[in-house]
C-alpha cells in the first residue's frame, strides 16, 4: 500500500512511528484520501514491529523537525482511533516548508 504525504509530515510520521516501533508497540495509523486521489475516504492500517515499511522521500532535504507535533501525534497514536495526521501546531524553528 502507498500514501502521498508531503516529506515535512512524512518526517514526522517517520519519527513518531519509529518510536512506536523501538517501544514494540502495536498501533493503527488513519488517514483520509485526498477527494482528487480517489474516493476521499478513511484508511486504517495495523502496525506492529514486525512489519516492513519503506519511507520516501521526494527531496533530499531534510525537514527540521517539531517537538510539539510529534507529542500530538504520538498521543493520538495511543487512542482507539490511532495515529493519525495532525494539523502542525505553531513551530518556531528555521524551517517552515
């Protein structure tokens, strides 16, 4: 299965997932297709350390990455609805693409 998400959130979720990984904690990841990419709706996956994901990127840059987006995000992924795409909060850091 393959999800297009800008690298800035693809950072992220990286992040956030390989730290539910390194814990061995099993999750669901959720999120909505874009209305122009198919049907728009909902797609939920399973997760747990024995499965194999591939991340890529479509640049070479790396995204500074903020704090406060991998702690939502991290805590969503503790709920019964799972890890999902947040909105990013406020960051004041360098790089805002």
């Amino acid at each position: 299965m393959t999800i297009f998400v800008a690298d800035r959130t693809l950072a992220h979720l990286q992040a956030v997932i390989g730290s539910k990984m390194r814990d061995k904690e099993y999750f669901i990841f959720s999120w909505r297709d874009e209305v122009n990419a198919g049907s728009g709706g909902r797609n939920m996956i399973w997760l747990h350390p024995g499965v194999s994901l591939v991340y890529v990127f479509s640049g070479s840059y790396r995204p500074e990455i903020n704090p406060e987006w991998i702690t939502a995000m991290l805590r969503s992924a503790s709920t019964t609805d799972g890890l999902s795409i947040l909105p990013e909060p406020p960051f004041v850091g360098v790089d805002q693409t």
